[in-house]
C-alpha cells in the first residue's frame, strides 16, 4: 500500500485526524483522573456552606445525608427542596434548606437556609446565582453584610405581614439598587420559614425530633 505524499491533503489530514484523537484522549484521561479532586473540593465547599448557616452547638452535620422532599406547591424549581440535618446529642438541632429562588433578575438564585428547631433562621448564604455585579452580588456575604439580617428572624419575632421589603410596606431593607433580587431572596427565605413550620413531621424524623433543642 502506498502511503500518502507528506505535502498531499491527504497526509495534512491524516496528520490533524491524529493529532485530533491524540489530543481528545489526553483530554478525556486528565479529566477522569481530575474528577475525584473536583468531586472532593465540591465537597469541602458544600460542607463549609452548609457549616456557615448551622447553629452553633451541633455536634454533627453530615454532608452525604441529603433527602429530598417532594414539594413542588412550594418550591417550583426543582420540584421540592433538599434538606440537611444538624445533630446535637443524636438529636436533629436544624434543617438547612438547599433551595432556589425562582425570580432573581437575571433567573434563578441558589441559597442554603438554615432553620434551627425553633423555627428560627441560623443563617443564609447563596450558593450560586448570575445576578448584575456591582449590584445584585450584594447578597454574596464577602461583598455585603445584608444577608446577615436574616441571622435570628422568624415568623414568630417578624410577623408573616413584615416579610417584605421596607418600600413594600415591610421590615426588611433592601440592596441599594438590586429591588429584584432582595425581593427573591427575603420571598424565599419566608417560604423556607413557611414549609419548616407546616412540615415540621416531614423535616424532623418521627421519634428524633425534639422540639425547642435549637437556639434562639
């Protein structure tokens, strides 16, 4: 068999098919090796996430022990909500809710809610969201303190009525130009409120709960 000329189009493409495969195979074999790094640095950001918004005094937070609630009357994107538990003494201290806000100004923003047995926000953080720079990633904490103002609130000390913003008659302030986003934000986190006290027998498994364990 005769083989291509070296100056031929024949040979230039044979030589690119090669190079092709060649290149696509070192590809596919650095990203399997890769994938347990991602895999475990996702992990550790997840749990220092969910960590961030736990109550102080857990004692145990497992990260590999998500369960999906069903709920899509209360939370449209997704079709339901995933919840962690932290533990105090064997018994559940909160929820923290990995949900989505489905009306930020640019689609939807990504939050983990913490809720201690009380019924009581221990902490708010966004995951992932595509709001304005400069604007909208005010809710992202190390670029504003305003997600600190949920840190305590509940529908006990702020009434159903007050869950809005100030210019909407609430007790809420808003991010300085950002009017969307922090209405997504403070609906959701009222929502995630809502369900925690109306489904507290799916959150909290029967013969585990233990009512008021979490802290004020």
């Amino acid at each position: 068999m005769r083989l291509p000329d070296k100056d031929s189009p024949w040979a230039t493409g044979l030589f690119l098919a090669l190079v092709g495969l060649l290149g696509g195979g070192l590809m596919v074999l650095a990203s399997w090796h890769a994938t347990p790094y991602i895999d475990d640095n996702e992990r550790r950001y997840l749990l220092s996430m969910l960590t961030a918004v736990a109550p102080e005094g857990f004692d145990h937070l497992p990260a590999d022990s998500a369960e999906f609630l069903d709920a899509p009357e209360w939370f449209p994107v997704g079709g339901g909500v995933t919840v962690y538990r932290a533990y105090r003494e064997g018994a559940p201290a909160a929820a923290i809710f990995d949900v989505h806000a489905p009306d930020g100004y640019t689609g939807p923003i990504r939050l983990l809610v913490g809720v201690n047995a009380r019924g009581t926000v221990s902490g708010v953080r966004v995951v992932s969201h595509r709001e304005t720079p400069g604007l909208g990633d005010g809710i992202e904490v190390e670029r504003s303190p305003w997600m600190f103002g949920f840190d305590g609130r509940s529908r006990a000390n702020m009434p159903d009525g007050q869950w809005r913003l100030r210019r909407d008659g609430g007790g809420f302030d808003q991010l300085t130009g950002a009017t969307v986003t922090s209405r997504a934000v403070l609906h959701t986190v009222h929502r995630v409120l809502e369900f925690h006290d109306t489904h507290r027998e799916r959150i909290y498994p029967t013969g585990t709960r233990e009512e008021g364990r979490g802290d004020e």
